[in-house]
C-alpha cells in the first residue's frame, strides 16, 4: 500500500506538474514556437476552454509538449531487474542484475535527435516520428512496467496546457538558462521564477494582447 501511495504522488502530481513547469520555460525561451501554439489556439478553439473532443486537432499543442518531455524528462531515469540471465550485446547480465534506463541520455542522442539540446515540436509530425525506433523516446517507460496512466498525463498535459496558455504568457525574470537537478525527479536547479502576462482577446481585431501582471 505503502509503494502503491507513493507512486500515485509521484507520478500522479509530481510528474506532470514538472513537465508543464520545462514546457513554461521553453516557450518562455522560445516565442516563434509560443506564437505557433497561440495561432492553433486561435484557429482550434476560438476562445473557449478545451474540451477532450478537441484533443485531435491540437496537433502542434501536443508536439509541444512531447518536445518538452524529451529535452526535460520528468523521470529522468529507470530501474529495471533481470529476472533471468540476459545478453545485451557483449555483455551477459546474472539474474538479479539491477538495470538503469535513462530517457534523458536516449533522448539526447544524435542518432535519433540531430542538434539534441534544440528545443524543436516539428520532430514530432507523425513522418518524423515514425522514423525513429520505437524505444528512442519513453518518458513513461515501456514494456509491462510501462506508466499506467501515460493516455491520462497526455490527455491531462495538453488540455491543461491549451487552457492556460490561452489566458497567460508565462515570462523568466533571469535571462540566465536554467539548469536541471537529477533527483528522483528532473527539477530546476534554483528554482523558476517567472512572471505573469495576461493574454486579453481583441474581438474588434482578431488578436491577443499581453498584460504584465
């Protein structure tokens, strides 16, 4: 019960919270891929609040937020245990042999991710993807220890995601990058302090303002 708590916090709030908060700063870092998600925005939803029928068409919005997980892996490393003994290449691993699995380090590999550390959502159109093998990206792990609720975190990352960055534009007080902490959980280093823009809708032009706050 106990194993079964923990994860459901970690997993359930930790790792989703952590995979915006990368998502904030990129976008912070990165306007041109700010202004495309808005103009989906725009053109999706006109205004109003997501809803999961609308999940098929934020297409760059989930590009987006799949960028952000490679480059940023909330679980930034596995654990595995051989059960049996296994050949992995040259290597013979006894049963009982603990295996760590890191996204982050297959994630920035540039056989599969040309310029690595490019924060670039057009990796993800589905020409692209398929070119990859198939474990180049798991950031919720894979074969039957996969997440339980990985349909659940894209679901809930990209409807929270087009819900608020419609009305805000997350900004960083430093310029300075921000460096991750490997802990249990890929964390800003010092922290991410941001400030606050409004987005206000002018319905005579058909744009969106932003206001400090």
């Amino acid at each position: 019960m106990r194993d079964e708590v923990v994860t459901f916090l970690l997993t359930g709030s930790e790792a989703p919270s952590l995979a915006l908060t990368w998502t904030w700063y990129l976008l912070a870092r990165h306007r041109d891929v700010e202004a495309t998600l808005h103009a989906e925005f725009n053109h999706v939803l006109g205004g109003r609040l997501p809803t999961v029928e609308d999940l098929p068409r934020l297409e760059y919005t989930r590009m987006v937020f799949a960028e952000a997980m490679r480059l940023y892996p909330p679980v930034w490393v596995l654990t595995r245990q051989a059960i049996r003994p296994v050949d992995i290449g040259p290597y013979t691993l006894p049963a009982g042999s603990t295996i760590l699995v890191s996204p982050w380090v297959m994630h920035h590999d540039p056989r599969y991710y040309p310029d690595p550390f490019r924060f670039d959502p057009q990796r993800w159109t589905p020409e692209r993807q398929a070119a990859r093998p198939k474990f180049s990206y798991f950031p919720f792990g894979g074969g039957h220890q996969r997440c339980i609720g990985e349909s659940f975190a894209w679901t809930e990352g990209v409807l929270l995601l087009a819900t608020l960055a419609q009305g805000w534009q997350p900004r960083l007080v430093s310029s300075r990058p921000t460096k991750p902490r490997p802990r249990a959980t890929l964390r800003p280093a010092s922290g991410l302090p941001m400030r606050l823009e409004r987005r206000q809708r002018d319905q005579s032009l058909g744009q969106t303002l932003a206001v400090s706050t």
